[in-house]
C-alpha cells in the first residue's frame, strides 16, 4: 500500500501530489474555474453544501436553471 493509499494517516503530511482533488483541479483549463476550485478545497461538507446552493442560485439567476418559485416545485 502506498502513502497516497494509507488514509489512516493525516492527510496534512501527505505530499501534495497524493491529493487527488488537487490534481483533478489542476486539470482545469480555465483559470478562473481553476482558482474557485483551489478555493473550495478542503473545505467541509457543509461548507460545499452552501457553495452547491449558492452555485444554484445564481445560476438560476443567470437562467442557466429554472426559477422553483415558478416552476411549480412548491
């Protein structure tokens, strides 16, 4: 089992590369979604809930999703 495999260990003395968000966000073409992502690393579930809501906020906002105050969902 390698380091990267071992996660009875904390994952703060790991190296860097054995953080498989990180490098998936490194990935990223585009250099603003990229840095929201560095962001939004680490944080915890209910910190990404409130992000996945507020990203579904403003995206309905934007009309990228349909309003639910008016698409009968009430």
């Amino acid at each position: 089992m390698t380091d990267c495999e071992n996660r009875a260990v904390n994952l703060d003395y790991l190296p860097r590369s054995c953080d498989h968000d990180l490098l998936l966000a490194n990935q990223i073409m585009s250099s603003p979604l990229r840095h929201l992502l560095h962001l939004a690393l680490g944080l915890s579930t209910e910190s990404m809930d409130l992000l996945t809501a507020l990203t579904d906020r403003l995206r309905t906002a934007e009309g990228a999703l349909p309003d639910p105050a008016t698409s009968g969902e009430f």
